[in-house]
C-alpha cells in the first residue's frame, strides 16, 4: 500500500511566530522550533506585563519623575495644600456656623474667629426653639420636604419608565418636548403659576396650602430626563423575560424597575429634599401663614433678632440637607455617574 501523497499546502514550511504559541504557529510540539516559541512567548508576555503598570499610570509625571525626592515631595506638599484648601472652603462656614450657634452674642461681635473666649452656652440654641419657635417652622419644612419628595420621585421615575421602557409610538415628540421646558426660565412661570394657584380649575384656592408647592415640584423636567437616562442603561433581555413571563406594565415597573434604579431613586431623592428645604422664593408667595410657613421664609424674619439665637436659627435649619447627604453619600456618589444597574 502507497502512502497518501501530501497536498502542497500541507508541504510548506510554515514559518513560527515568536508571537504564538508552538501548537498554533506550525511547530511540531516537543521539538527545539517549539522550546524556541514558547520561550520567545514567555517573554513577550512578560515584556507587556511590565509595560503594563506604566500605561496605567501615566499621567502630568512619569515613573521616572516620581522616583526624584524632589519632584514627589513638591507633589505631595501641593496636593495636601488643595486638600486643606479644599476643607476649610467647603466645611469652614459650616464649621464656624456651628461654634456661632453656642457663642454668646458679645463674643461673636468682638472675637469671631477665636474659639469659645468666654465658654459655651446653651442659651442661643434655647431661645431660638422656645422663645421664637423654630421647631414649629422646622417641622414645617418637614412636611414641605417630604410633600415635594414624593411628588418628584413618582412623575421622574414614572414619566422615565414610560419613556425609556415602554416608548409608545409618541415617545420621541414627548421626550423633545419635555427636554424643551429644560430652556424655559423659572421665573418666567411664576405669574402664571401663581394665578392658577390663587384661582385653580378645581376647587379652592391654594394659598396657605401644601399642595401649591407639593404640585409644581412634581414638574421637573430634569429629574425625569435624569431617570429615563438612567433607565436606558438596564438589561433589556430583563423586560422582554417579564414580558414573556406575562408581567403587565404596572408589574414590571413596581417589581423590576424600581428595584433596580435604587441609585438614580437616591439621587433624585437628595435633589428634591434640598431643593425644597432651601427655596424660598414660592413658598414666600403662596405660603404666608404662621401655621404652614417654611424654615426658610420665617429665618428673612428674624434679621433684628439676637445675633446668637439667629446663628443658632440658621444651625438648626441646615441639619437636614448635612445628615441626609451623610446618609445616603454613597447611593449618590454611585447614581450620579449614571452607570448600569447590573455588571457583566
């Protein structure tokens, strides 16, 4: 029997690549062609591994340049100067607020900056709550902030579901139109705004009443532009499994959804609660009654009182937005890049 003549193809030399591995470039494993690849492979590898750490941290200095005491000393002495720069600009007003708030009235005038001259004293933060009552305008603004919380947090993630995930025909025209009141100026709605409240379609006037703030609140189109963006970014292989599942619209957006925008919720959330905390402008127009005025339009009041007991108002006031954001820091840190919900 004749062995089976060999194709020209098959009788080439093939050349190895130093690049690929013996099985793959040719080489009959076992023989000196093949120790050769592989060791010419083991050290390509080895040559970008290296490389590697220098890629990555490439930056305004090279390798080379941090190994000089000189250049990394005056790095780090200029990056802990914008750090302390960084925190007295940002916390030291909220800092000296605080000391204000227990200073007697005589020592913030004379001595400001010096820390307690004289003591402490509780007698700014009591006259404030007894005496002027800013419990009662605290819890006001409680309910304010709440109100306008929950107003903003059902239109943003129900007008971003509609949008991004179930995108009926008029989708697009409500998308621009919706990213069109973004370039609308505030004020110019004011008048408007505030003859509908004083003379609503429905009902009474809402003047002194929580829901003249709680509704305008709810129409925010960046927030629902925050969302439906937010909401692009999930699984869509999620929706069509409930779907197929037989989950309805209103399944699918309290059983899945929601669950999943657990970040975009939180920073929605922090943003609703102190823009309403500080507005002052609206609540000032609508909200003039003693029994449901806010933190911020009853403080524009107090500009002839005590100078401690106003220092200690103004501490107390600020507590809510500084916990809140120390609460919730990481979901908003994480929700604020937008990113998917789901990795892999």
């Amino acid at each position: 029997m004749t062995a089976p003549s060999s194709s020209p193809a098959r009788d080439e030399l093939v050349e190895p690549d130093p690049a690929l591995p013996a099985s793959r470039a040719g080489v009959v494993p076992g023989s000196a062609g093949a120790v050769g690849a592989n060791v010419a492979l083991a050290r390509s590898l080895r040559r970008r591994r290296s490389a590697a750490p220098d890629e990555k941290e490439r930056g305004a200095l090279s390798t080379a340049d941090w190994r000089r005491p000189q250049v990394r000393w005056t790095w780090r002495g200029m990056h802990l100067l914008l750090l302390v720069l960084l925190v007295v600009w940002c916390l030291g007003p909220l800092l000296l607020l605080a000391k204000f708030a227990f200073t007697p009235t005589q020592d913030i005038l004379t001595a400001p900056m010096l820390v307690f001259p004289n003591g402490a004293t509780l007698d700014n933060v009591d006259q404030a709550w007894n005496r002027y009552h800013i419990g009662q305008y605290f819890l006001n603004t409680v309910w304010v902030a709440l109100g306008s919380w929950f107003v903003q947090v059902l239109v943003a993630t129900t007008g971003g579901y509609v949008l991004s995930v179930l995108r009926p025909r008029w989708a697009r025209a409500l998308n621009w139109a919706v990213l069109t009141t973004l370039f609308v100026p505030a004020v110019v709605l004011l008048i408007p705004l505030y003859k509908i409240v004083v003379d609503p379609p429905v009902g009474t006037t809402l003047i002194n009443n929580y829901l003249a703030v709680w509704l305008p609140a709810g129409a925010s189109a960046f927030n629902v532009v925050l969302v439906a963006r937010f909401f692009d970014s999930l699984p869509r292989e999620v929706f069509e499994a409930a779907r197929v599942d037989g989950a309805g619209p209103f399944r699918m957006f309290w059983s899945i959804v929601l669950p999943m925008s657990r970040p975009i919720v939180g920073v929605v959330s922090v943003f609703a609660v102190i823009a309403s905390w500080k507005d002052f402008l609206w609540p000032f127009l609508v909200l003039k009654s003693e029994t449901v005025k806010p933190l911020s339009v009853y403080l524009q009041s107090m500009a002839n009182v005590d100078k401690g007991t106003l220092m200690a108002a103004l501490a107390i006031s600020t507590l809510i937005p500084v916990v809140m954001f120390l609460v919730f820091q990481r979901m908003f840190l994480r929700g604020a890049g937008l990113g998917g919900a789901v990795k892999g």
